[in-house]
C-alpha cells in the first residue's frame, strides 16, 4: 500500500488518500469541464476562467495555497505518469531548477498583458494556452521526479504562489508525493516560510526573486490601466498592454530598492505580496460587477444599476486591510504549505 505520512510516523489512511483523490478527480472534470465550455461555448467559457476561477485564485493562493497545490487540475496532469509509475523520475540541478523558474516568471509577465487583446476574448486561444500548458506539463511529468520540473519549476502560477502564500496558516498533508524524494530543493511545498526569495544559489533565482516582489504590484497596477482590444488589429496595441504593466513595474522596482535601504528583506516581501494582491482586488472587484477602469472590461455581471459604487469602494477597502493583515500584520508562523512525507 502506498505509504502517505502527514508526520513522521503518522500515515495518511486509506479513507483519507481516497478522500484527496475524490477531489482530485472533481476538480480536474470542473477543470476540463471549463476547457469544453472556452472552446464550444466561448463565452460562457471566458467568464467561467477569467471572471470566476481566475479572481477566486489569487485569495485562495493566500489562505490555502497547499490545498490548492494538492487539488490544481495542471499539477494533477502533470503528476499522472509519475502516480502511474511511467515517469522516468530524473532529477533537476539546482541551477536548472533555477532556470525553470525563471522562464515561469518571464512567461507571466510576457502572458498576462495578452489577455488584453488575446485571451479576455477568445475562448478558443484560452484554450490552446490551457492544451498548451498542459502538454508541457504532462511531458515534463514523464520526466521528472514528482513536482520539480513543472509545479516547482515551469508552472507560471508557481511564482505567485510562492509570494501570495509566504504567511502559510494550515499545513495539508501532501495529497501526491507519497515519500519525499527530494527531488526539487528547497521544496516548495515542505519547507517552512517559503517565499520567492527563499532561494538565491543562482542568479536566476535571485532575478526571479526580485522581480516578483518588487516589480510584480506595480505589473498588477499597470495591467489595469490598460483597455481589453477586439482582438490585435496593429501591433501599435501591444505598446499600452505591455507599456503600463512595465511602468509600474519600474516603479515599484525603484520604491523597493529605496525600502530596502531601511527595512529587513523579510518585511519588505511581505509589504510587497501584501500591496500586489490588494491592488489586484482593488481593480478587479470593481470591474467584475461593471464598475473597473474602463467598464465592460472583465465584467462578470453588470450590478451598477443595483450597487452603489461606494459599496465596492468598501469591499476592496476590506479586502485590502485584511490581506494587509493575513500577510504582513498577523505572527508570521513560518508554516510549511504542506507536511513533509517521510524521506524515501
Ligand atoms: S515533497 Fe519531496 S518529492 Fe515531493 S515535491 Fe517536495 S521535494 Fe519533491
């Protein structure tokens, strides 16, 4: 039977792992569900990944970011050969790990702006940026031991869970590694008070390191400055999509390095995750219910005739004071995401 460990000397029972695989398994046909829905029935679609599972992630990746880790659909695809035992489970140096990570950062930030002319209209090119990222992550799985060359190393989510989920509440057992490899160091999900400068042995890292937490808030803020487009009709589009997200992200660049002349590394993540994920609520809700930046844009539903604009001016002023707290305010309990499983 495989051995699952939430500690040392405590084995996740049969009903529990059932338990894990069960919601696996939902949420990855949810997962695939979403996929049928972009390609057939692209507007539904659009709203389902961009106006619902999309604004529920970053929050999620803030209070339960090992529970996503366990049940994400991309992670589940990628883990299938190696729960199967088809994976060749090699090993990744820490400089190629590093490397990884540092594509996944690049690629956030060169597919997010897309999503103003591309993905936020076309279900059809959401999907093949899904297929697309899914295939990686299978071959990548085939591979690689466990999650080191796609959870932990190429996925474009990962660097923001690491910066969004750095003040961990609830250590999960880990719902796929049955024993610890330690196929990836330092691992993502087992060591305590993970955060995207955890590890700095290469350059790489230390470049990833900076620009999510010190260009990330100001890509977030710039990114809702620019309008969504019917599709690229001239490539004079891509000059404000592209444009606002690197202005902010110089400027908040340069605010941090003046900050870190005065405040401890530590502080400063925690300040920064804290403003990137607040700022992206401070748009975001607004504009799902038809009150953003330039209204229609990443609209869920149109509320303005029900809802006072100062109700959602309130809203995202609580929602930024208790990510304030969650993040930076609160006992910081240096928690892993998820418990270790017993070293193979
Ligand atoms: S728990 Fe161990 S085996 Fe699983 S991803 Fe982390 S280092 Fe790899």
């Amino acid at each position: 039977m495989t051995n699952y460990n939430i500690k040392s000397g405590d084995v996740l029972s049969p009903r529990s792992i059932l338990i894990w695989r069960v919601v696996q398994t939902l949420i990855w046909i949810i997962g695939a569900g979403i996929l049928f829905y972009l390609i057939f029935f692209p507007k539904i679609g659009i709203h389902l990944f961009w106006n619902i599972l999309i604004p529920i992630a970053p929050a999620l990746l803030v209070v339960g970011v090992g529970l996503w880790r366990n049940v994400c659909p991309m992670g589940t695809t990628s883990l299938l050969p190696r729960h199967l035992n088809f994976s060749k489970r090699k090993k990744l140096s820490v400089s190629q790990t590093s490397q990884l990570n540092f594509i996944a950062v690049i690629a956030l930030f060169v597919i997010v702006p897309l999503r103003h002319v591309i993905f936020d209209q076309s279900g059809l090119a959401t999907a093949i940026l899904i297929i697309s990222m899914g295939l990686i992550a299978i071959v990548l799985g085939l591979f690689y031991e466990w999650k080191s060359a796609w959870c932990s190393g190429l996925c474009p989510i990962h660097p923001v869970e690491k910066l969004y989920g750095l003040n961990n509440k609830l250590p999960l057992p880990n719902a796929h590694c049955y024993q610890c490899f330690r196929c990836v160091t330092p691992c993502p999900d087992s060591t305590p008070g993970i955060n995207p400068y955890s590890a700095k042995k290469t350059n790489y890292h230390k470049l990833s390191g900076f620009l999510m937490v010190a260009a990330f808030p100001g890509f977030i803020w710039g990114w809702f400055q620019a309008p969504d487009y019917n599709g690229i009709t001239n490539f004079a589009q891509l000059v404000p999509i592209y444009l606002y997200p690197i202005i902010g992200a110089l400027v908040t660049s340069a605010l941090y390095l003046i900050l870190n002349r005065f405040f401890k590394v530590k502080f400063l993540t925690a300040l920064f995750s804290s403003a990137a994920v607040s700022c992206y609520y401070w748009f975001r809700i607004p504009a799902l219910v038809g009150y953003g930046v330039f209204p229609g844009d990443g609209m869920l539903y149109d509320l303005t005739n029900i809802l006072p604009e100062w109700s959602t001016i309130l809203i995202v002023s609580l929602t930024t004071v208790f990510f304030f707290w969650w993040i930076l305010i609160r006992k910081n309990y240096k928690l892993s995401w998820m418990k270790r499983p017993n070293y193979a």
